[in-house]
C-alpha cells in the first residue's frame, strides 16, 4: 500500500483463503475457509508499524490483525488465536510472560536445491569448518553482517538478551527479552524477516529450517514461559516461601496433556521431524525436569521470583504466534482443570509410552485430527483448515523422489 494510503487510513482487504494459504503456494478447497472466499479486514496494530532500516528505498511495515468485516477476530488468524489465549488468562487475574530463544543458521548463497548448504567465505577467506560453537570469537568472519543485524534490531526496538554462536556450523541463537507473549510474537516474526533481508544484502541467506544439516544440530525455538498476576506483578508459580504452587504443578501437566495434540503445531514441516528424530537437545517427549535438557519441558534454574517452563518443543520454522499459543493453551487447560503432571525425571530416562509424542508429521497430523482439546481450544474451523493446508505439504513431498532413494535403493533387487 502506499504511504499515503495507509495515512489516510485506507483499508486493506484480503481473501480469507490467504491464511490457509501452504507453503507450495496453493490452497485447500474452499469449504475450508468458507465458499464465498470473502475478504478479511487487515488493521495494523499501531504498535507495531516499523520504517525498514535495510530498505535502500524507503518502507515500512505493519504487523496487522486478520479481521472479519463484522469487527470480530477472523478465526483462521494465529496472532487471533494467541490474543484470545492472551485473554482468557486475564479473565482469571492473570498475564503470561514469555520469551523466544531463536537458532537460525547463516549460508552462502544456494541457487542448487539438489546441493548441500555451505558456510560462507569469512573475512578470513575460510568457511567454518564447526569449531567455532559458544567462541568468543565465533562470528568474526561474520562482522559486517552481525554489525547490520544489531543496528536494525535497535532500528526496530527489539532488545536482544544474548546472542552466541551455536553449535552448528555457521548456526547462531539469539534470546530476546521476555515479555508480553503478542509482542514476543511480534518481535520474533520481525527478527526472522531482518534477519533474511539483511542477509541478502550481504549476499548470504538466513535459514529458519529446523534440520537444515545433516549430522549436525537442528534449530528450535524454545518458549520460556511464567505467569504473573496482574496488579501486583507476582510470579504466580512461586508462593511466598520460594516453592512451587499448585498453579505450576498443573501448568506443567496441561502441557503434558496437551504436547502431543499439538505436535505438528510446534512442529509444522517434513522437516521439523528431521530435528526431532536426533533427540540431543532436542526432545521429542513431554517429560518435565529440572534443568535436564533432554526433558521437553525443562524448568531452568533459577530463582523463585523468575521460576518458569521451558518447552524445547517448537523448531525455529515454527510460526511464533501459533506456537506460543499452543503452550500457553495448553498450561492454561491444565490450570483450569486442575491437571497433576507426572513424576519429574532426572539424568538418564527412559521415556514412558504415554509421554511420547508423534515422529512424523503425518503421525502429527493424523493426533491433531482426533483430538477433541485442539477443536476446543482452537475452533474447529482453524484445526480441520490447518490440517488441510499441511496436508497438501505433505502430499506434495511425497510426489518427489529423493536421491537417498536414487542412491541406496536403485541397486536393490
């Protein structure tokens, strides 16, 4: 829209079919999202409406909500979908705070699908070789493009906590401050899209794959999450001695009730399930623990008044809006009725058949098919349109033919 467009306060309209819109570019049929293919009103949240620093021509963007033209939230809209979480919380008193960590990894540029991604030439003429994980000195060869990454994020008003190398080759993890669960949406939504806008300045490209390498450590977009009551600003997950309270307890089981519901919403791609299939660091269980990493739901430590949930589920290809809800759904189910997590575990487990979630994205898809919490806390209109987008993915990857196939099979008799 032009600038003057949008000062004049011109509204912008798009087909609802736009939000079901699969990664290949097509659409489910249109029962999905209402026969008519009507539009949705797009407001931006002025909040939220940002001049793009890296753009040499000017431009801005506007995050906007999806809106039917009666007013109300369109039903097919994650950032929809996390506000009404948002707001039953706040029915009961209480405000969720959370916070995003993003591993992303930084290629050359690829123009061959059918080759390997590449770690750039550095300003050393090397490409990094994967020595380089947690270094002080990891992203040197890197500097021009980090230099720019800072200044658009400061641009931009997004504060960053850390930021360190990974420990994939050329992979970085950036951990943004928490907050407000929408605007922690917002932010991680905009630091994905500067982070490849930048990148093709730089003649490089920024990957959110969650297993964009093989033999080599996926990216997840872990969720720190508490509670706090609105007014007094407690963490609600601590009581006045610095234990935890029954609102924690059950928090954490209506994650484990819901994780497996909602697996191929963290987990949205073929390849989300690459990343989840070489388990270190990245669980595909709904066990809790105290700072075990290989539990899908860590509680780091940390002191009571920051007492939290860590769920390592979600891959960085996860959309921020619709993940965070999903967590925070599925905690709120578990406070609402009360739900007792299992047993924490500790060091070496095994994992117990009922806390084990889907490995493939059509197990994925087939769970969220049956389950009866996704319609209630989602609407029934946005799972069965979520699953017909993904599955038009998954049909289109199984219409190729891989060279692992070509390689190992061909010979066989």
């Amino acid at each position: 829209m032009t600038a003057e467009g949008f000062l004049e306060g011109r509204r912008l309209q798009m087909a609802r079919g736009v939000l079901l819109q699969c990664i290949m570019g097509g659409y489910p049929p249109a029962r999905f999202y209402g026969s008519d293919d009507g539009d949705l009103a797009l407001n931006a949240d002025p909040r939220q409406i940002h001049r793009l620093p890296w753009s040499q021509t000017p431009r801005a963007l506007a995050i906007c909500d999806a809106d039917e033209l009666s007013g109300e939230s369109s039903r097919l809209s994650t950032r929809g979908q996390l506000k009404q979480v948002i707001a039953r919380y706040a029915a009961l008193g209480l405000a969720p705070v959370v916070a995003t960590e993003l591993e992303f990894f930084v290629f050359a540029a690829n123009d061959d699908p059918a080759q390997a991604f590449r770690p750039p030439v550095g300003l050393d003429g090397r490409r990094e070789e994967g020595y380089s994980a947690f270094s002080v000195s990891s992203n040197n060869g890197l500097r021009p493009f980090f230099k720019e990454v800072y200044e658009c994020m400061a641009a931009l008003g997004l504060p960053r906590d850390t930021f360190m190398h990974e420990m994939g080759v050329s992979q970085f993890e950036i951990n943004l401050l928490h907050g407000d669960p929408l605007l922690l949406a917002d932010q991680t939504f905009l630091f994905k899209h500067l982070l490849k806008e930048v990148a093709l300045k730089h003649g490089l490209i920024v990957v959110c794959m969650a297993k964009p390498l093989a033999h080599t450590p996926g990216s997840s977009m872990h969720i720190h999450q508490s509670l706090v009551e609105i007014g007094s600003g407690r963490n609600v997950f601590s009581d006045d001695a610095g234990q935890p309270t029954a609102m924690f307890r059950h928090f954490i089981g209506g994650l484990q009730a819901g994780l497996a519901d909602f697996t191929a919403l963290f987990a949205p791609n073929v390849n989300s399930y690459q990343r989840l299939c070489h388990p270190y660091a990245s669980p595909n269980n709904a066990c809790w623990s105290h700072d075990n990493r290989a539990a899908g739901l860590r509680i780091p430590a940390s002191s009571p008044v920051a007492r939290r949930v860590e769920n390592r589920l979600p891959g960085a290809d996860a959309n921020p809006y619709l993940a965070i809800a999903a967590s925070l759904a599925a905690g709120l189910h578990g406070i609402e009725n009360e739900l007792e997590p299992a047993a924490a575990i500790q060091g070496e487990f095994e994992v117990p058949d009922n806390l084990s979630l889907p490995c493939t994205l059509h197990a994925a898809l087939e769970r969220l098919k049956r389950s009866q919490l996704a319609r209630e806390l989602f609407g029934t209109e946005f799972i069965e349109g979520y699953i017909a987008s993904k599955t038009m993915e998954l049909t289109s990857f199984f219409d190729e033919i891989t060279p692992w196939e070509r390689r190992v099979l061909a010979a066989q008799a």
